[in-house]
C-alpha cells in the first residue's frame, strides 16, 4: 500500500518518515511554507536514534498525483479545523479502475478529539478512527522531532463507527514495522475519548505554558472532572486511566518538556486551534445532556481568542486563568441553585 500523508507536520511527518524507513512507499502533503521546504530540502527528522534527511514525495493536492491508486491508504493527520477543506478536495479524486477517492479509498483519521471521522465519514465509506499517542513536535518548516522510545508511539485503530477489517489489519502491520505498536480494536472511539478528556488540559498549557505550578495542575484535574461527568451523563464510554497505563505501559518514553498541539499552533501563529473540537467538545455534550460545563467553556473562549487574534502562547498569568475558573464554576453553581442556564463565562481579557 502507498501512504499519503495529507498534512506533513508534526503527526504526519513523524508517521511518513517513519513508515519509509520501513521500506514503505509515502506521499507526503503540506502547503505553504512546509511544502516549500520539503520539496526543496526534504522532511529532516529528529528522533533518538538520530537525526536523518527523507527526500519523499511531495505534494499541495490530488492534482499532482492525477488518478490514485487503489491500493493508496490517505492518512489525514491535519487538525480537526481543516479536515473539511483537505477532505473535500481529496474526496472527489479519481481511482484506477474508477470511481473517487470518497468511494473507494481508505481514510484514516489520525487526529485529536472525535469529531475529524464524523466528518469523514459524511464524505467517505470506508473511515478508519486512530486514537493518537505520539509526542512530536513541528520544530520549523521542513523539520520534525519525534522524542518517544523505544517505540515511537502507540496508534489504536479501528473501522469508524465500531468493527475491525482486513485493512485495519494491513495497516496496523505496515505501522508495527515502523517503530509503532497499532493495535486493530473493534471499539476504537473508547479510546479516542480517553484521550479526549486527556486533551482538555492542551488549552491550560497553551494559555498558561507548559510548566505553570501545582495550582494549574490541579485545574487540568478539575477541567477532565468536568469532562468525565459529561461523558458519563451522555453515556459514552471511555477506557480507564488503569486501562490505558496498562496498553502503554513503559513503551514511549520522552524527556521532552515542550507543549501539546495546541500550544504549537499558538507557537506557530496560525490563526486557528484545535480547542473548539475538544473542551469544545464536552461543551456541546454537556449542553446537549444538562450538565453545566463552565471550566470547558472558559478554555474554548479563551483558546480560540489567543489563536484569532495571535497571542503569544504561554502569556496569560496563571493567577488570572485560575481566578477566572472559580469565578466560571460560581457563577455556574448559582445559576444552577436558580433554576436557570448559565451564561457564558467571560474570564480575563488576553493581552
């Protein structure tokens, strides 16, 4: 099977050079100032057995590549907020033999939250979910670091809504060659909202950086709280925290102390960020289910205004975002005693 990686940078370049490494044939795509720099210079990966150049394939969209393969496997490792662009250009692509790439292709959708394979899957038939534990890091245009040893990340993956397949299974075996254990399971979204409730401490890392003291500490805490009440008012399922300890065990080790995704799109000034598609998330199970979600609202709002309007990421005080988040949850508790929804947490204006 050929790989194409739609969206080269951290996630996505650390799973096609890996995989070519393995001997496996990858397609990376990247826009802008990574496309520019992987076409000219190549993917330069770091990872701790050492630093490589892999001169791959590069490419903006489908057009470059004219008819797929039927063999090709899409791996979409963009974040949520631009799946719908990437998907929508990659659906209507021809396949050998006929018929489109929303037809006929394998999409994997290696992302954070849950939200990237309902997307897909209103566009294609044939949606893999991969719940995602691999610490990388998009250092510059042309360059990723993926720090995790000795396996490089863990990747559950299974058919998208619930089931396994020979594909699942030829996918899985391809990654296991490459420094990753993937292991094929019939209830993939389990573990995909584990680490969803994960996930919603990204924006306190983001906004406050990553090491911020023991008081944010203990917010990360009280925000998964907020999020495991949520899933459980909804009826969603979700694998343990001794569950998880026990599938990744001591299997990836880092040392490195840099920040999450979100943190790395504030790093990077993109204008957008993930947080919509995870506090986001609980935000709208809660009000879909009548539990309050005041901490998640917080984060989404104060998220989501740091990336719009280009905050530098790291700069709001701690004190400022744990004052604000006992201000959200009183004013939540009251409003509740009242009988009646409460508003939008406001929370302190970024600088």
């Amino acid at each position: 099977m050929r790989y194409v990686i739609i969206g080269a940078g951290a996630v996505g370049g650390t799973i096609g050079a890996r995989l070519a490494e393995a001997g496996h044939e990858v397609v990376l795509v990247a826009r802008g100032a990574q496309y520019a720099a992987l076409a000219s210079g190549g993917l330069r990966f770091r990872a701790p057995d050492g630093e490589r150049v892999h001169r791959l394939p590069v490419v903006e969209g489908p057009d470059a590549l004219g008819t797929l393969r039927a063999d090709d496997v899409l791996v979409l490792t963009v974040k949520t907020q631009d799946s719908e662009a990437a998907l929508d250009a990659w659906g209507p692509a021809p396949v050998a033999g006929g018929g489109t790439a929303a037809e006929r292709l394998p999409v994997l959708c290696v992302q954070n939250g849950v939200e990237g394979r309902r997307i897909a899957l209103r566009r294609f038939r044939r949606v893999y979910g991969v719940c995602v534990w691999l610490p990388s890091t998009f250092v510059e245009p042309g360059v990723v670091s993926a720090p995790g040893a000795p396996l490089t990340g863990i990747l559950h993956l299974g058919r998208h809504p619930h089931g396994v397949d020979d594909t699942a299974r030829r996918i899985a075996a391809d990654l296991e060659t490459a420094h990753f254990e993937a292991p094929v399971v019939p209830d993939v979204a389990r573990w995909q909202y584990a680490k969803l409730l994960g996930n919603l401490a990204n924006a306190v890392n983001a906004l406050c950086g990553p090491v911020a003291g023991q008081d944010v500490w203990r917010l990360s805490e009280r925000v998964r709280a907020e999020g495991e009440s949520v899933l459980r008012a909804a009826g969603i399922p979700y694998a343990s925290a001794r569950e998880q300890q026990e599938a990744r065990g001591d299997k990836v080790r880092w040392s490195d102390g840099g920040g999450g995704s979100s943190w790395q799109s504030l790093i990077r000034g993109t204008g957008t960020i993930e947080t919509d598609h995870l506090n986001g998330e609980i935000v709208l199970l809660g009000r879909l289910h009548g539990v309050p979600t005041p901490l998640n609202e917080l984060l989404q709002r104060l998220a989501t205004t740091f990336a719009r309007e280009r905050r530098p990421a790291g700069s709001l005080p701690p004190a400022e975002l744990l004052r604000a988040a006992d201000e959200a949850e009183a004013q939540a508790q009251a409003q509740a005693q009242a009988g009646i929804a409460a508003p939008v947490p406001r929370g302190p204006s970024p600088r």
